[in-house]
C-alpha cells in the first residue's frame, strides 16, 4: 500500500480543515485559463485530501464547465435533468418550501454506472444563513483500520448497485419520491443507460494505487448472497467508513467550488436548513471500471 500524499505547493494555498481528509484551496481563479503547473496542483491536492472545497470564485455555467473539461469528459445523470442551457450542469435546487434535499443520505455519485464518477465539482451559487453543509467519508482508511482477517473477507465481495427503486427507500421509484418534494428538480427516464451495476466492495484507487472500502447507498445486497445474509455486513461497512474520525464537513459560502473524489469518498448533503433557498450547480466527471 502506497503512503499518503503530502504535496508541496508553489502555485494554490492548502490548508487541511480535518484530520483525515478534506481541504481548503486559495490562490486560484477558475474563471480563467488555469494553467497547466497550477492543474497538476490542484490533482496533487485532490489526490491528497480526497476532497478540495476552492474559495471565493465567480464563474458562468460556461467556465464551470470548461474547467470541468480539464479533467476529462462530462458524465450526464441518467436519472436527473441537467440544465435547459447546459445540460452537463445538474442545478440542484432547494427552496423554502421543499421538504426534501437531493443527495442527503450516504452516497458516492453514479456507484450503479459500470464506469462510475471520478469526481464531482458543485459550484454554490447560493447558500442558506447557516447549515446546508455536505460530510464527506475518507474511504481508505474505513479499510486500513479493518483487521487483517476483515480486510481478507471484504476483499471477496462485490456489490450489486442500483439507481433507482432503493430498498432502503421501500422500492419507490425516484419519481415518486421526489415529486411534489423538491419542487424544481426533475426526475428523467434513463433510456437504455445501464444502471445496475456490480463493483468489488474493496477498490483500488487507479492514481494512488491504494485500497479502500468502495460503498454507498446504491448498494443492495453482496453478489451471490441474499438480503438477509448481505445487510448486517452492509450496515458494518458503511458504519466503519461514517465513524467521525473518517469524516470531514465542508461549509459552503457562495463562491465555494468543491470538488470531491468519488472513487474514495462518500458524501451526505445535510437538510437542516428548512425556510432558506440553497442552489448549487453540479458536473461530474466520468471515472473508469473499479477494479
Ligand atoms: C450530491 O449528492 O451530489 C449533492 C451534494 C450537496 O448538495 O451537498
């Protein structure tokens, strides 16, 4: 297993906002052409922290998305219509009314796709007084801190992933759940994109080369074992990778880009702003097969 990353800087300012993942990024305007040195940084910081939140930006949908294109192609939400101009940028939306968030439970982005996620970048456009944050899991280190004999069962299983119809949310379709409760978000059909999908539950991260627990609320049951047998070992893994110590909270000011990992991190929006508005404008980048 290769050691974590601690990059020097010469080009952004890092600054760590917790002990196990996630940091703070000054010193770059992604409006711009961000040249090549001060890319390779932001990979290395990436890389590092799993997860980077860049302050105080002011960007169009249209720079959002050729930064986005920087770090490979564009990956369209089967089940989520992006915007009426760009179709790439999902504009998540919470108003007053609106009971429901979109993304508040434990989750890496497109686990159900065979070639899920690399990365998510949301962009906050516009942020409530207080709360509204997103948690993010360090998922390498929900498996470094496995016993050995663990570390061997987790590494034989494999997950069956869904998009839609979740048992934790009794089978009901993503249409019916969120209709009538996120008032400006629209549920699409995916057509023929594939949306079940079976991934190894122990990943190697394709840059670092490191293990981790791959998992989020996508997944159903272990491949070859039933409900019953799966759960109790579902529930274990995910309450590894959810222990405090393996999280971090980013605070949003409008202006934050944050741009996660998906390969080894989860993410959980937090719904405790009831009577404010928080809109966010998201692209995901495509990721390659876990193995
Ligand atoms: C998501 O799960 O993609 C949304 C996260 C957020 O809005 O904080």
């Amino acid at each position: 297993m290769n050691a974590p990353r601690n990059t020097q800087y010469r080009h952004l300012e890092v600054h760590k906002i917790a002990g196990s993942l996630g940091a703070e990024v000054h010193g770059v305007d992604l409006s711009r052409d961000v040249s090549d040195q001060a890319l390779a940084e932001l990979r290395a910081a990436l890389l590092d922290n799993l997860v980077i939140a860049i302050r105080d930006q002011n960007m169009t949908p249209a720079q959002q998305l050729a930064f986005a294109r920087r770090w490979g192609e564009i990956h369209l939400h089967p089940f989520m219509e992006g915007m009426a101009d760009y179709p790439e940028i999902l504009a998540i939306i919470k108003r007053p009314t609106d009971k429901k968030n979109f993304g508040g439970s434990w989750h890496t982005d497109q686990m159900f796709s065979p070639c899920p996620a690399m990365g998510t970048m949301l962009y906050a456009k516009e942020v409530p007084s207080a709360g509204g944050d997103t948690l993010f899991t360090n998922q390498y280190l929900a498996y470094d801190s496995l016993s050995d004999a663990m570390k061997t069962i987790a590494r034989q299983l494999r997950t069956v992933c869904v998009g839609d119809n979740f048992k934790s949310a009794n089978g009901l379709s993503r249409k019916d759940r969120y209709s009538g409760q996120m008032s400006e978000m629209k549920v699409k059909d995916p057509g023929n994109v594939q949306t079940t999908s079976v991934h190894p539950l122990v990943r190697t991260h394709p840059e670092t080369g490191r293990r981790l627990i791959y998992i989020g609320g996508h997944v159903q049951h272990f491949d070859g074992m039933t409900d019953e047998e799966s759960q109790p070992l579902i529930d274990f893994f995910m309450r590894q990778s959810i222990r405090p110590e393996h999280t971090c909270r980013v605070r949003w000011q409008t202006g934050t880009l944050t741009f996660w990992d998906n390969r080894c991190t989860q993410h959980f929006a937090v719904n405790d702003y009831p009577a404010e508005t928080r809109i966010m404008h998201r692209i995901t980048v495509c990721g390659d097969q876990p193995f």
